[in-house]
C-alpha cells in the first residue's frame, strides 16, 4: 500500500518507528502498528433539498482493535482524505492506550463542506453515512463520536439511523450524544477537566506549588475557560491572562476566572475586559507563569518564540500546539511538557464513560465521573512519568512509549503476532 | 324562437312567480327613473345574446297582446308593451342577483361616465374627483364590472393625479390597482386645505406591492391572504410642504438646490434650524391633532415619501429622513413631537446627500416636492421597548452566494432583530442575518464559535419612555422578552454545542445565546412566503426588486418596496483566459455581481497598515475627508479605490468612515482584508449603501490578501509614486491616501478589472487600453467616468 509522502500518515508512522527503536519491538510488530487493521470506503448518493442526488465519499478505519472496540470521531471536511483519516485513527489508538481505557483507535471522515448543507441535508447525509457503515461500527466493534463540524444533533440522527437499522436500543454505538438521550454528565469540561489533573501530578512530582501561583491560557474557547476555571478551582491557580484569536488581556494582580468567562460570552471576545492590559497572542507565551495551557491551535509554540517561554508547566490542551524544534528547545530549558495526547485526553475518557454508562443503562452523577477521571488520569500520568524516568526521555517520547507498548502487549497476547 | 317566445309569452309558462319577480325587479328600476331605458337596453342585449329573445319576436309579442288587451297597435303602443315585456321576460329567465348585478352595472356606467368628464375638466378639484371616486365605489361590487379596456384611461388618470405620474410606475400600476383599490387609498390620504399634491415615489411603491401581493381581484393567494399585511399606514400630500414654505415665506429653498456642494453643506444646518423654527398653520395642526386622536398612542415612523423617490432606477435610499415618534401620553405633546418630526423629514430635502444624489442622477431641475408616509410601526411592547421580532431587507435576486449551490433567483434577507433600521445601514461591528431563500438555513459559518461571531450583537428598538431610537446589546433584550418569541429569533449553548430551541417554552440560557433565527426560518413560512412575494413582485415590476419587511406576531408585514435597476445585476463577464501573472494587481475570490470595468486611469489606494497605525479618532476621520477630497478632484476620470476593512462603516475602527458623496466617482471600490486592521470585508448587499453602488455603477470588491492563491501586488500599490500634485498644484501628498496614475506607473497602460459571479473569481491587471481605437485613449477623452444613462425603465 502506498501512502502520500509528506501527509500526516507518513508522520504518525514515523512516530511508531521511532518507538518501535526505542521498545526494541520485533518486526512484525512494529509492522503491524505501523497500519490500519481495517479500512472502509463508501460512497453514500444522498437526496439534496432541491430533489437532486450527491455522492459523498466517506471512510471509517478501524486501525487497531487488540485493547477493545475501536473508538474515535466523525469529521465532515472538504478536504478530508483517507492519509488524514489513518493518521487520526492512529493517534486516536495512542491515546485510548496512554489512558489504558480497555478501546482501540478509530477514525472516520466524510468529504463535504458542511457550509453548503441546510440541516435537513445533515440529517440525511449522517443517515447514509450510518447506512454505510452499520456492519462495522457497534458497542463491541467500533464507537464512532463527534470530531470536526459534526456535533451532538448529528450524532443523535446517527445513532437514531443504527438503531432502526436493527431494531433494537443501542445508545452506545455512538458518543458524545446528547443528555436526553444517553449522553453523559461531565462531558463539557472534560478536556479542560483531565488537563488539570495531569497538571496537578505533574506539579506534585516536581515539587512545584500552584497555590496561589500564576497561569496563563492561550486561547479562551471551551478548553481554555473551562482550564481557567478548573485551574483556580482546583488547583488554586492564579489566572493573570488570557487570550483569543483578536487579542489578549493581562493582569499580573490576577484575573478572576469566572468574570472573564462571563465577559468573553458576553461580547464574544476577552478584548476590553476591565482591569488588565492588553496584550497580544504572541507576548502571552512570554509572561513569567506557573503553568501555561496552549488551549487553541497546532505550532503556537515554535522554534523561533519557545525560548521566550517562562512557565513552568506547559499544558497542551490543543492538538499539536508545540512543533517537534520547540519541544527540544522547552526540554532543555527545563519546562515540563504535558503532551496533547496525554493532557487532552479527558475527552475521550468521559466518552469511554458514556459508553460504559450506555451498556449497564444507569448514568452516573457528575462527582462519580469526576473521581472516575482524576483516577484515570492520575494513573495515567503515573505511568507516563515513571516511563520517562526509566527511559530517560520526555513525557511525550514517555507517553508514546506507554501507549505503543500496551497495544503491542494486546496484540502478543492475541497472538497476532 | 318565435315559438319559444309566443310559449313565454302564454299564460302556460309566465306562472304568477313571475308576475312577482317583474313586479319587485319594476320596483328596483324606478329608484333609479332616469337609467330605466338604459337598465331595459342592456336586459335587452343580455336575453339577446342568450338566445332568448330577439326584436322581431318581441315586436310580435307585442302586438300580439295589444291585440289580446283590444287595444291600438301603434308604435307607442308597442314600444311600452316592448319595455314591460323585457322586464318580465328578464324577471323569468334571471336570478335575482343577476337583476341586481345588471342594475348597478348601468349605475357604474353612469358614475364612471361622472369620473370620466370631471378628469377630462381642466381645474377640477382632486375633492370633487375623490366625491365621484367614492360614489362609484358606493356601489355594490356584484359580479360584472366596466371592461379594464374602458376603465384604463380613468385608473391611469386617477392614479398619476393622486399617486404617482412616473411612468414606469404607471405602467406596472395600472395593471394591478383598481378603482376601487384607489379610493381605499383615499380614505388615507390627508390633504392640506390650501394645496394639492401627490402621496410620492414610497407610498406609491408601497401600495402597488400591497396590491401585486393582495389583490382584490384575479390571482388571489391564500396564504398572502392569512399571512402578509401592510402596516396602517396614512398618506400626507406633498401640498403639506408646499403650503408650509408658502405660510413660513420659505419658498426660497426651492433654489437652494442650484448652490455648489460646498455652501449647501454650510448651509444646511441653518436651514434644519429654520424649518423648526417655523411652523405649520393653525389649521394644519388641528389635522395633526385629529390625526394623531384617531391613530391612538402607537409608536408611528414619519418617512420621507418624495415624488422621484423610489421611482425604477432611482431608489433614493436612505437620502431622505425618516424619522420614527414613541406618540405616548399627552396628545399636545404628540401633536408637537409630530410636528417636529414632520419638520426634519421635510428639511432633509435640501440636505447635501439628498441634493447630490439628484444633480448625480440628472434629476437637479425636477420640482422635488415632499410628501410624507406615515405608519405605525410593526412591533410589540416589552417593557419599555417596541419592536418588531424581525425586520429587513428582501432582494428578488440574491448577489450573495458563497456556494453554487445557492439559487440566484430565489433571492436574499438581510434580517435582523428589533427595527429593521440595523439592515438597511451599513452597521458597526456587528451581523444581520444572510439567508438566502433558496437554502434558508444554509450560512458560511459552521462552528458554533463562528456562528456567534458572525451574528447581531446590538439591537435598534423604540424606547418608549424616552422617546428615542436606541441601540441596545441584544443580550439584554434575551431576558425581557417572553416565550415563544426567543424561540424563534436565537440559538443558545447546549451542553457545549449551539442549537436552536426544541420547545416555544424551553428555558433558553441566554448568556449564552446569540441571534440566528433558526427556528424562524424552520417553523415559520417566513421565508417561503418572502421567496414568492418577491417573484410575483419581480415578475410584475420587470426587474430585480427590494422589499423592506418586517415580522411580528405571526405576521408578515411589507414595509416598502422599491424596483432596482436592474443592469448591474445581470451582466455576465467573462474573464479573459491569457493574463500575464505578472500584470496581475490583485485577485479575489469571492464576488458579489459580474462586471467588467476597462481602463482605469487612476488607483486612489488606503494604505492598511498606515491607517491600522493611526491612533485617534480625529486623525481617523480625516481619512475618510481626504478620500472624499480626491474623489471631488477625480471628477471626470475613472478610478478605482482600495482601503482597508469596511468602506462606509460607521465605526472608524472597522475601516473607513465615508458616506456615499466621498466616494461616488469611482468605479471600484476595493476592500482589503487585513489582518489586525479595520473588519473583515462583510457584504454590505440590501444596505442603503449598497444600492448608492449599484445605481451609480460602483463595482464593490473584496481582497483577502493572506487567503491562499489570493495575489494583491501590495508593492505596486505601496511604491508608485504619488500623482496628486499633478492633479491639483495645491495638495499636499498625504503618506495613507495615495493616488496613482496608473498609466505612468505601468507603460501606458491601465487597470483592467473583471468580476465573474458565477465562477466567483475576480481579477484586476495591467492591460493596454481596451476601448476602440476610434473612441480616443482615456488621456484624450477625459470624461471617463462612465456617464451612463441609468436604465430607468422609461419606454
């Protein structure tokens, strides 16, 4: 099978050879995490509002079921492509692993542009796609869940869609549903939630107070509120700034939390927040901090800006926020990196949650999913740093090493290989 | 025949039924003695031409009975046997209603023969018309009606007398609005007691769309019927301003007109502070009073309806005030806040805007006279605040597609929440709602962040109390206003995602909501009906139209409506397949309408990053001045003009702030989107601002710069020198706004610029002049700016 060079699949794979070296993992192994176990292609004809047809081509990957169903989200995207696909199922593999949730890695995607869809054009072409691929998803095979431009409405019309198609109740063949109807409690602020956690361990072990010390957050979306407010809350941070995509706000007496939450949905924007200063997205990554949450885009942190990082603790709440120059540089001066896949993996946790909810039809209170994911990524980060010790490198090298050595010992044990 | 006739007449078949029937239907000619001959004629021709009766038969008859009675068979004799017998013969073979219908036909005949003589007479008085108007219209309606061949000269007549002489309004007009339709306009019409006048170009345009989309006869829609109303509006005649400058000795502004731009702009404070100075007559206000008694204390909005104003090809949107009075409390006070608003819709005649409009448009010499549309405004009370749940702008052609999935014809909202008045300006940082009808639901945004990002923040509603126009954050409004309206009008977060409500009665978090008028557009047939309201109303004006609307309660009303011109819509350009990259100024990706502007001889260029690096508000404005200055310079050249963010914002921050005057010779207006300065170019399409663009054959484009594939020469723009003082010995270069002259920055040639709709590419590039040799290089020719005769529709 030939792959594009330069895609995100050449990149994952080259992570799992890395691995592979540094685990010692035989050949066949490392050959058999390096792909997918399971590829689906469809093309769904879908009926438009205007009575004409559209084909859709769509995918589904299974890449590696050996530690349990598969699991991870739909993307509606134009430029959706079966490499971007892979190399999602991929990671989403690693990370159900570093969290040691008993699930595999999963991935699919659909070709479209959700901007040229009305809502009832949605609901049918998250029918078709449904259609498509009921033979291979289910609780025991594979757990689809909401992933860029597909949101809790689609996953319900999806789940609706399964259950028809077999007639039964199956509120678990999909997360990420709504309340009403399956979903779980504790979802919203989960990947801030985990986040925290992680940081918690991460201080402990290094001796590092947060009391009263002061965080920053990058981007101020869902993530990066949720870890203002859970960073003061639980772990008695001190916020003194933050930003969005047009500007930034700074008060080294501290910000409260709560208020500029309420002000940023307020007027859409943390620009002109009384008592601070301005400041931009570039300076925030600068200032003298205890713990910084990177909560918005992939390569904020490069080569040419990691040095005039000062935090302490850089929690990668975004996807992919640090590039592989800026690690080594934050590495050598010191600056504990949690990594994405580790520190936002709060996420597919509490999905894994619902999942787990779905199947015994009794839902949990909020404090009982709480609890549940501390102890999850407690153990998590207990893991990833004992690895780093042993192994004398990085928590991300760690993390990957962790969750690559699980799905090998899942896969020896079937006797795959 | 004659058989059948001789059996009538026997005593077999003419039972005592009938006798009756002749009896009563006797009786019903004689209130009317002097139509009996004319009334037994067409009962006549009406058994006539159904066979059942002829002359020769009825002679026989007559004389038959003559013969019977023992009486004289002379002609005398026969003619009243004749009349008795067709009377009796129509009383056996017609219903009562047809009796009826056919009685008051002739009564129509006679009170139309009135109508006709009196618009035939030279200086008969509009109430002498409007009495016989009104007596014609007092008879019963029935089933048969004067041909529309016959009645056209009397409706045309009425109408230009009373309405509008504009032709193409006339010629639209007099196929939808019947006599009838007229004199129930009457009934809203206030006049002065001194001078006549019309009801102008708004009013006007109003009442034919009421009646495209309500008619009273033929092609009746019962959805329209349940669902679209038009405000209560009432009509003051342009006599009012008329008698007004006569009784202040104000008619001297009349010239005012004639002045250049610069002393009508100094002068025009003086002359608003005059007109409220001055006041109505005694009389007049007596008519203000009983008005304002009669409509009740609701809030009215005063518009400006001129006689040109809204005419086919000239919309003079937004040139004229309208100005809108809470009317609560005591009616003095009501009177005088009327009064006064009256007063600054009538000054705005000679307001510079309004003024260089008409000298852009050729219209300079027309006796502009003023007349005023008032309506009580479409909204509820909450709390202190009256507004409507959704009001805007309708366009029968839709500009603004960002896919091609989008239907052209089926048309375009620009919505907003409270007053309409938020979608017809060209706002601040903040969105009304695009929706185009063939895909109502459909928006470019998809993230629920962008969707918030991308939607209205402020809201224009009455405030009651303080008898103002406000702009208020619509999150305010969220907790005041009761279910089931917020249903309709936003979309709040639900466990982390925005969805619009499932129930009228669900509790919305409101933090949290913004405007989208998903439901509204799901569970109403707002949009539908909207989508064919403009089609039949396109279809019988003959070209693209714009309608303003508002939603409250269920209900939709019609505001106003205007035709467009329709030539800048519909072009379709071809962009030219071999341009060197190297000629290549800039390119875009998104375009409103098709068009091709040729030879552009001079570039006025905004630059971005130095207007992002001014700091106050002052320096700011002065942007906009200086623009405004080298467009008065540029008269007679062609242009184009390229700035940062928003051109026409009224927020400095967003981009440049300039009215239409600053910027009404170029051909191009470009805008440059880039990033930290000014707003993201935000199709202005339904703004009053918009509509100066495409009546004055400005092409609107935006740049996106940093999009990828976007080409924009910023070098060409940023380095050329600056031709200004070649221009005007007397100007000082000014570092923000740079004018080029493109040809001596290029080798002689020209900015040739391309826009394609429906591929929605657009390019602007250096090419060698491309009008005919015969027609003489543009250095030669130096009326460039393209003086085209807007297509107004006149035959």
């Amino acid at each position: 099978m030939k792959t594009e060079q330069f895609n995100a699949f050449a990149i994952a794979q080259q992570q799992i050879d890395h691995a592979a070296e540094k685990l010692e993992l035989d050949d066949a192994t490392h050959e058999l995490l390096r792909w997918p176990m399971r590829e689906l292609k469809a093309t769904l004809p879908v009926k438009m509002d205007d009575g004409t047809t559209r084909l859709f081509h769509a995918f589904r990957i299974r890449y590696n079921t050996a530690r349990g169903p598969a699991k991870g989200g739909v993307r509606w995207h134009p430029q959706e492509t079966m490499d971007t696909v892979r190399a999602l199922s991929a990671w989403m593999t690693w990370k159900t692993a570093v969290v040691d949730l008993p699930l595999g890695g999963g991935k699919g995607g659909v070709v479209c542009n959700p901007k040229e869809l009305s809502e009832t054009e949605k609901e049918r072409l998250a029918r078709a796609y449904v259609r498509a691929i009921a033979g291979s998803i289910g609780v025991t095979k594979d757990v689809p869940a909401p992933d860029v431009y597909t949101t809790p409405q689609i996953m319900a019309w999806m789940m609706d869609e399964y259950e028809t198609i077999l007639g039964e109740n199956h509120p678990g063949v999909i997360t990420g549903k709504p309340l009403a109807l399956g979903g779980s409690k504790g979802r919203q602020d989960a990947t801030a939630r985990g986040g925290v956690y992680v940081t918690r361990e991460a201080a402990a072990t290094a001796g590092i107070d947060l009391k009263g010390a002061p965080m920053a957050v990058q981007g101020f979306g869902n993530a990066g509120m949720n870890a203002a407010l859970l960073g003061e809350e639980i772990l008695g941070l001190k916020l003194v700034a933050a930003c969005d995509s047009k500007s930034g706000v700074y008060n080294p007496k501290g910000i409260s939390a709560a208020a500029l939450v309420e002000y940023k949905i307020r007027t859409g924007a943390v620009k002109g927040f009384p008592d601070a200063d301005e400041i931009t997205n570039g300076e925030i990554l600068g200032l003298p901090v205890t713990v910084l949450f990177p909560a918005a885009l992939e390569n904020v942190i490069r080569a040419d800006n990691a040095e005039s990082l000062k935090c302490r603790i850089c929690c990668e709440l975004a996807n992919g926020p640090t590039t592989p120059e800026a690690d080594a540089i934050l590495d050598q001066k010191g600056i504990i990196v949690l990594p994405d896949f580790l520190a936002n993996a709060g996420g597919v946790t509490v999905s894994y949650f619902e999942q787990v909810q779905n199947a015994y039809n009794l839902y949990w209170e909020l404090q009982e999913v709480h609890w549940r994911l501390d102890q999850r990524m407690t153990q998590a980060f207990s893991s990833v740093h004992e690895m780093s010790l042993r192994n004398k490198s990085d928590l991300r090298e760690a993390a990957y090493l962790v969750a690559i050595a699980r799905v090998a010992e899942a896969c020896k044990l079937r006797g795959w290989v | 025949m004659a058989q059948k006739q001789k059996e009538g007449f026997s005593s077999q078949n003419i039972g005592s039924t009938d006798l009756v029937r002749a009896y009563r239907l006797h009786e019903q000619m004689l209130k009317y003695p002097h139509l009996m001959g004319e009334i037994r004629d067409l009962f006549f021709s009406v058994l006539k031409k159904r066979d059942l009766l002829d002359a020769e038969s009825l002679r026989g008859d007559a004389a038959l009975l003559l013969e019977a009675l023992g009486e004289p068979v002379d002609e005398q004799a026969i003619k009243q046997i004749t009349g008795i017998l067709i009377d009796v013969y129509f009383a056996h073979h017609l219903s009562w209603e047809d009796v009826e219908n056919h009685i008051n036909l002739v009564r129509k005949r006679e009170a139309f023969r009135t109508l006709t003589r009196l618009m035939n007479s030279e200086g008969a008085a509009s109430a002498r018309i409007g009495k016989a108007l009104k007596e014609f219209c007092a008879i019963p309606r029935g089933s048969l009606f004067i041909r529309p061949g016959e009645s056209m000269g009397v409706r045309v007549g009425l109408l230009s007398r009373f309405i509008s002489d504009q032709l193409p309004f006339l010629g639209v007009a007099k196929n939808h609005i019947a006599m009838r339709d007229i004199d129930e306009l009457m009934d809203r019409i206030i006049r002065n007691p001194r001078r006549e006048g019309r009801i102008g170009g708004k009013a006007a345009g109003m009442f034919l769309a009421y009646k495209i989309i309500l008619p009273a006869l033929a092609d009746r829609d019962p959805e329209f019927e349940k669902y679209v109303r038009i405000p209560e509006s009432y009509y003051f005649t342009s006599g009012f301003l008329t008698d007004f400058l006569d009784t202040n000795n104000l008619f001297w502004l009349h010239s005012q007109k004639y002045k250049n731009l610069e002393t009508i702009e100094e002068e025009f404070t003086q002359i608003c502070e005059t007109i409220q100075r001055a006041s109505f007559p005694a009389d007049v206000v007596a008519q203000f009073r009983d008005f304002l008694q009669k409509t009740g204390e609701h809030p009215l909005i005063i518009r400006s309806s001129s006689l040109l104003e809204d005419n086919v090809g000239y919309t003079f949107s937004g040139k004229y005030d309208s100005v809108f009075i809470a009317n609560q409390g005591d009616l003095e006070l009501r009177t005088a806040e009327f009064s006064t608003g009256l007063k600054q819709v009538l000054a705005s005649v000679f307001s510079p805007r309004a003024i260089l409009y008409r000298k852009d448009h050729n219209l300079l010499d027309f006796d502009e006279r003023m007349s005023i549309l008032v309506q009580k405004v479409v909204g509820r009370r909450y709390g202190d605040y009256f507004f409507p749940t959704a009001a805007g702008v309708a366009y029968s052609q839709n500009m603004y597609g960002w896919t091609p999935r989008i239907v052209r014809t089926d048309g375009l909202l620009r919505m907003v929440f409270g007053l309409g008045t938020r979608a017809v300006e060209r706002i601040g940082p903040d969105y009304p709602r695009m929706v185009p009808l063939s895909h109502p639901l459909l928006r470019p945004e998809v993230s629920g962040e962008d969707i918030k990002k991308y939607s209205q923040k402020l809201v224009d509603v009455l405030d009651l109390k303080s008898n103002s126009l406000e702009t208020i954050p619509a999150t305010e409004l969220f907790e005041s206003i009761t279910s089931p309206d917020l249903y309709y009008i936003v979309s709040a977060e639900k466990e982390g995602h925005l969805a619009a409500p499932l129930f009228k009665t669900e509790k919305i978090e409101t933090l949290s909501a913004c405007v989208t008028f998903d439901n509204l557009l799901s569970k109403t047939v707002l949009a539908g009906l909207l989508k064919r309201i403009l089609h039949r109303l396109e279809q019988a004006c003959g070209r693209p139209v714009e309608v303003e609307f508002a939603w409250d309660d269920g209900l939709l009303y019609v505001l106003q409506c205007r035709a467009l011109a329709a030539s800048a819509l519909v072009e379709k350009v071809s962009i030219p397949e071999e341009i060197d990259p190297q000629e290549v100024l800039f390119t875009c990706t998104s375009v409103l309408y098709s068009s091709q502007v040729e030879d552009i001889e001079y570039i006025v260029y905004v630059d971005p990053q130095a207007y992002g690096a001014i700091a106050t508000f002052e320096e700011r404005l002065a942007v906009g001045h200086a623009v405004g200055k080298v467009n008065r310079l540029l008269e007679g050249r062609t242009y184009a003009l390229f700035g940062p963010g928003r051109w026409g914002t009224n927020d400095v921050k967003m981009g440049v702030k300039i009215s239409y005057e600053d910027i009404n010779r170029t051909r191009v207006l470009a805008e440059i989107a880039v990033k930290d300065v000014g707003a993201s170019p935000e199709p202005s399409l339904g703004t009053h601002f918009f509509n100066d663009l495409v009546e004055a054959n400005i092409v609107p484009v935006a740049i996106y710069p940093e999009s990828p594939g976007t080409v924009f020469r910023e070098d060409f723009f940023k380095n050329s020198p600056d031709c200004i003082a070649s221009l005007d010995p007397h100007a000082r270069a000014n570092p923000i706004v740079r004018v080029i002259n493109v040809a001596a920055c290029s080798e002689g040639r020209y900015l040739q610029v391309y826009l394609d709709s429906e591929l929605q590419k657009g390019v602007g590039f250096l090419g060698p002049c491309r009008r005919s040799r015969f027609a003489g290089s543009p250095q030669k020719e130096p009326g460039q700016r393209k003086k085209e005769p807007i297509d107004t529709g006149r035959p």
